[in-house]
C-alpha cells in the first residue's frame, strides 16, 4: 500500500456518473473503488460541488445525486476547513498561485493530512504545502501518477 494520503477533487467525483465519456467514467469509478480501499479522505467542498456539478452540468437527478452523496459521506472520512485554511486560500489566491475555491480544498486537504489530489482541473505536479496535485486521467484510462497515487 502506498503511503500517502489521498484525496479526490470534485471533478472525479463528477466523472463517475457522466456517461458521456465513458472512458473517464470507468477511471473516476475505478478510482474511486481504489481511494475507498486506501481509506482516502474527501472534502466536504469536493463533496458539496459533486452534488452542485453533477445536478446542473451533467444533469444527474437530485435523487441519483443524493444518494451518491450518502455512500461518500458513509464510506469515506471527511474533512472540512477551518479559519487557518481559508486564511491560507486567500492568501494563495491572492497571490495568484490558485484559484480560490482550489485554495481553500487544498489548503483544508493538507490540514487533514493529505500529500496527494487527484484533480484534472489543476495543474499536474503542482505543489501545494505538502500537497502534490495529479492528473488522474491519461490518454487510456488512468495515468501512471494515479496508478501510482492508488498503488495499481
């Protein structure tokens, strides 16, 4: 098992129930399944914007949506931020190294602990306190970084 610590952006969580790109669908599933295993932590934001993306962008039912929000909340322990994180993030966004919203997971994600997210909207190989971001996405399926993140 590998030992970092794992967290997951909104933007994987989405993935696993867009069929309009079923091939970054059964990555997102599949690495879901493997944060799961590897007893991952999600953030709450992450969790929140899952519910917000996948009901407005992909148009997931509010029901389908809900449930999918119980089996993460049940299945992974979460963390949230704190007056230190968000100070942090708007230090990072002022400073325009991140967006703000980024920031404040980031910075929240590495208060829990985590050394790695696997987000495709950010930067592959950015580093963030002790945070390092990669793409979870290669061009047939997982890249290597997520293979290597989920020790598959």
């Amino acid at each position: 098992m590998s030992a970092e610590r794992l967290t997951l952006d909104a933007n994987v969580l989405v993935y696993a129930v867009d069929t309009r790109e079923p091939s970054k669908q059964a990555a997102a599933i599949e690495i879901i399944v493997a944060a799961a295993r590897m007893r991952s932590k999600l953030g709450l934001q992450a969790i929140g914007e899952f519910y917000v993306a996948s009901t407005r962008k992909v148009k997931v039912t509010p029901a389908v949506a809900r449930h999918r929000v119980e089996y993460l909340l049940s299945t992974f322990e979460v963390f949230q931020h704190t007056r230190a994180s968000i100070a942090e993030a708007a230090a990072q966004a002022a400073a325009r190294r991140y967006f703000y919203w980024d920031a404040v997971l980031l910075a929240s994600a590495e208060e829990a602990g985590c050394t790695v997210m696997l987000s495709e909207d950010m930067h592959d190989g950015a580093k963030f306190g002790n945070i390092v971001v990669r793409n979870p996405f290669g061009s047939n399926g997982l890249s290597d970084a997520a293979k290597k993140a989920l020790s598959i």
